[in-house]
C-alpha cells in the first residue's frame, strides 16, 4: 500500500468529535505517517534540521521536544496535515519567527511541531501597494524586500522576529503612530481552517474572521499567508541610544524626558521610540537605551524637534539618517537568542509625568531585592501609544482589541527579565506581577489606570482577550465557533492564549 493512501485512510475518522484530548495515535505514528507523505518535510530529533528548528527560539525555555517538525511549504500541505492531525487527535504546535517567550506557546512536546520556516514567498500585488508575506518571513526580509521597491511595511522593530506571531498579536512598529498596529495593515490572511479548508479572509470576504485575526492570535487556524499594504518610503533619521544613568538625578531627567516625549513628542506621527531602562547587577549597569525611528530624512545637526527633550539629555551619538529596516537591524544587535530565560509581562496607565515616574520607581525598588539573583537583568520599557495609533486602525475597518484613545497617550509598561537558573523562576515572575499590581493600585487610586494588555509582551497568567473588553471578547468567542467549532485550536494545539 502506497504510503499516500495509508494517510488517506486515516481521514475516514475526520468526522470525529475532538471532545477529549486523547490521542489516537501515538504522535509517533503520526510523524511516521506525516513522513510517509511528506518524505522531505519532516525532521526528527538529533538531525541537523531538527536540531536547527528546535534551538531557533528567543527564550531557552521554549525550547522543549517535539516527536517531529513538519515543513509545510504551502497552504495545501498545511491543510493536509490539519486534516490528518484532526482526524486522529494528534497534538501540535505551530512555531514561525520562535519570539514567544512562554514555553509550550510556539513548541511542544510530545507532538507534531509545525515550522513555517520554508514558507518564505514574498510577492508584490496590487501595482505594488501590497507585498503578499509567507507566514514563515521575518521582519527583516520584509523590509529588504520592501526596500526594492523603496516601500515600507509596518513591521517588527527587530530583524528576526517572525511576521506571523505578531500580526496576528497586534503588531508594535516603528511607524504605528502613523499606520496603527501591524495586523491593522494586513488587507487579507490566507488561512487553514480546523476542517482543512483554505480561505482567504479579507475585508468582503469572511470579514468576521478577518478582524478576529486582528489580534486573535492562533485561535482560528494556521495562517499561511499575510497581504500587506506596503507605503512609499520618505527616508528615516534615528538608531539607537545607550545612555549610562550614573545617578538619581540622571535618571529623574531621564524620566521627565520620556514623560515630554509621551505627551508631546509622540503626538508627531512619524516618530516611534521604545525607551527602556537597563540593569544588569552582576555588572553594576543602570542604563537607558532608545530606539528611535523619524520617518523623514533630516539634517544631521537639526534632529526633529518631538524628539529634542529626549536628546536633550542622551545626546545624539549613534543616531543619523537611515532606513527603516536598517534602525531595525541595529535594534536586533543586541538581542540574545536562545541563550537566556526570558519572560515578559504587560501593563498599560494613562501617561503623565507622575505615572512614569510611579512606574519606575516601583519596578526597580521591586527588582532591587533581587540584585542577587544569578544572571538577572532587568528591562522596563515604556512604550508610547498616541491617539493616531489607535485612530489608524479604525480607518483600516478596526480590530478587536478594543483600545480606548480618548484619554491621550498611554503608555505601556513592558518588563522584560532575563535570569540563569530555573529554580529562581518563580521569584521573578513574583516580583514581575507584585510590581504590575502596585503600580496599578498607584494608577487606579490616581484616575490613571488602563485596562489594556498587549497580548504580544503579556506572560502566560494574563487575561489578554479579557483586557480587549466584553463586546470584543464575545466576538471573539463567536467567531471561534464558527470557525473552530470543535475547539481543534484548544484540544489539539495546547499552547498559545485561547478565546
Ligand atoms: C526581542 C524581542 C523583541 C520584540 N519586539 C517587538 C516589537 O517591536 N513589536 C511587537 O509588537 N512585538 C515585539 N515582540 C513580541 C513579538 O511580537 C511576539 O513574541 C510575537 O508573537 C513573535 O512572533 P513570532 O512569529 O516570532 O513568534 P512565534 O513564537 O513563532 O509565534 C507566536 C505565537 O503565534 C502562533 N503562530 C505562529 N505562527 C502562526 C501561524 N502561521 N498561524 C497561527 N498561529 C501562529 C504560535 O503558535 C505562537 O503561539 C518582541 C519580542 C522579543 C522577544
């Protein structure tokens, strides 16, 4: 028997109801079956392209051990998988870009692991307006691919991170005060459904859908295909700044500048800035690092005035005229990948010069009593979400996530915390959360407070669809019926945040 109808006979139990997570098969069988098919597009452990796969992660501990990888290559083989998968329970994942930092959320074990990796096809449409994206590109071939046809795409602000998590998380850019969010800028998602069908959801068609990818996250289907609106590129001036804060007074000018620049730079829509604050106690470093993105050339020695309070005190050393994706690839240098574990966790308060400070002065009062804990370095980000922001999306025909930009910019609190041993763990992720929960008593009892979690920097406690608000979360939940019916999404793929 060919081994092509060994997999066909399998899908005479496609009618099962997926009412437990038993599986069938073991996932060993189902490899074996996945393989028979797809002689060239399954690895199995201890192979240099498993082995590759598998250490292509941003956090160590999302590196587990799957039975199998499977390569699909396009959205038929996807769909075939699914269809098999489905009909003999068998558990999966489904990893593109690996910047996920929960484990079990882009990997598993004991299943089938889906790696879009070889879905790399990048393709100009629409007179060149839209840039048909893989779901296995990156941001940084995104741009250089743009960059041909000198275009942008509201993309990642570091080079590696995959075009699939975060557009279907929402999508934070460089240029979003002026866009919106990334998944604002996708004109239609080709996507696997539960059953197997391949749909194309756009704004006419299976529009219900559409804007639940818009910040639904892998609840609907494996998504092969992102289209992209693609915008001529006016040039750029930015890059980015390390800055040592060497004393409380330092750091409360600091503080005051990214507080102006919340209010009154950020309301220029082409400037994008991520501020964080740096400590590394093992290393005695308190530092502030900007990345900084002006979507316009200008002269080297007049810097765009929303961003003068700002430089006023950094300077302007590493900072010049440069593209969009080269500010990004400077971005990505100094990430580590897979060397560290990571986790992230979100808060979002109205910003004011107060709030910022609040913020700050909590989180590292709070991670002080941890200075020694092997390896810990901590990073507070504050994120500028302006008005325009969450203006351009509504233009785009909205999204679910429900952001409210009539209290003026807010601003959202990312704390990333990298550490050595797993047993300190739960310390951090204590610590992280005691932080966020006195920061927004602080910003409850102040009128400041905002409900929103970004689901794309939120830890795995985190109620994201909840924080998008009733009406958004119900739609959510009615659009997975529709689409998911039998919850193949939660049963079969444990990982990810679920509706
Ligand atoms: C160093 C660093 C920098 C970051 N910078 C930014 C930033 O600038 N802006 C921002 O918004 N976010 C940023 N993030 C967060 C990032 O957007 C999210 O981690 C995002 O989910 C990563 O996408 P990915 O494809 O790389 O991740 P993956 O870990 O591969 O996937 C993320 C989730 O999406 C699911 N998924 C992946 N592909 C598909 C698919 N094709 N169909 C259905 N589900 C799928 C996975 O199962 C997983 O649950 C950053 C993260 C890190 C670690």
């Amino acid at each position: 028997m060919r081994f092509s109808s060994i997999l066909t006979s399998f899908f005479v139990f496609t009618s099962v109801s997926i009412a437990t997570d038993a599986q069938l098969v073991p996932s060993k069988a189902n490899c074996l079956v996945l393989w028979a098919y797809f002689p060239k597009q399954v690895s199995y452990a201890e192979s240099p392209a498993y082995n590759t796969t598998n250490s292509q992660f941003w956090d160590q501990t999302c590196i587990l051990s799957p039975t199998c990888i499977f390569y699909p290559t396009s959205a038929h083989d996807v769909s075939i998988a699914l269809k098999y998968l489905t009909s003999v329970k068998g558990r999966f994942a489904v990893k593109s870009g690996g910047h996920f930092s929960i484990p079990g959320y882009n990997n598993i074990n004991d299943g089938v692991l889906i790696s879009t990796e070889r879905m790399k096809a990048m393709t100009w449409k629409a007179g060149d307006t839209v840039l048909e994206l893989g779901a296995g590109v990156l941001w940084g071939e995104a741009y250089a691919k743009a960059a041909e046809k000198h275009k942008v795409v509201v993309g990642g602000r570091i080079p590696d991170i995959g075009v699939s998590g975060f557009l279907l998380g929402g999508g934070l850019s460089f240029i979003g005060a002026e866009y919106g969010f990334g998944c604002d800028n996708v004109v239609g998602f080709e996507i696997v459904l539960a059953n197997g069908d391949i749909v194309y959801a756009n704004g006419s068609k299976y529009a219900d859908l559409y804007k639940a990818l818009k910040g639904g996250s892998s609840n609907y289907g494996i998504v092969t295909r992102f289209d992209v609106s693609a915008y001529p590129d006016a040039g750029g001036w930015g890059g980015q700044l390390l800055f040592a804060i060497d004393s409380n007074a330092t750091r409360e000018r600091m503080l005051d500048a990214i507080a102006d620049f919340h209010i009154n730079g950020a309301l220029d829509k082409k400037t994008g800035v991520i501020a964080s604050f740096l400590t590394w106690p093992e290393l005695g470093l308190n530092a502030f690092l900007g990345n900084v993105f002006y979507s316009q050339s200008v002269p080297t020695n007049s810097p765009p005035a929303a961003l003068a309070g700002l430089l006023a005190v950094t300077g302007t050393a590493g900072l010049g005229n440069k593209t969009l994706g080269e500010v990004v690839s400077g971005t990505g240098a100094g990430a580590t990948k897979g060397t560290a574990r990571n986790t992230f966790h979100v808060g979002s308060v109205v910003a004011t010069k107060e709030s910022i400070h609040k913020v700050d002065e909590i989180f590292h009062a709070e991670f002080a009593k941890l200075a020694n804990v092997p390896g810990l370095r901590t990073v507070l980000v504050f994120q500028a979400i302006p008005p325009s922001f969450v203006y351009a999306g509504y233009k785009n025909g909205g999204n679910p996530m429900g952001l409210d930009a009539s209290r003026g910019t807010v601003s959202w609190i990312s704390q990333s915390l990298s550490w050595k041993n797993a047993a300190d763990e739960s310390k951090i992720k204590l610590a992280q959360r005691t932080a966020k929960n006195a920061y927004m008593s602080w910003a409850t009892a102040n009128g400041l407070a905002d409900k929103f979690l970004y689901l794309n920097d939120a830890d795995e406690f985190q109620d994201v669809f909840a924080s998008y608000g009733s009406e958004n979360e119900k739609f959510l939940k009615k659009v997975k019926k529709v689409y998911d019916p039998e919850r193949v999404f939660e049963k079969l793929m444990p990982g990810g945040y679920k509706v």
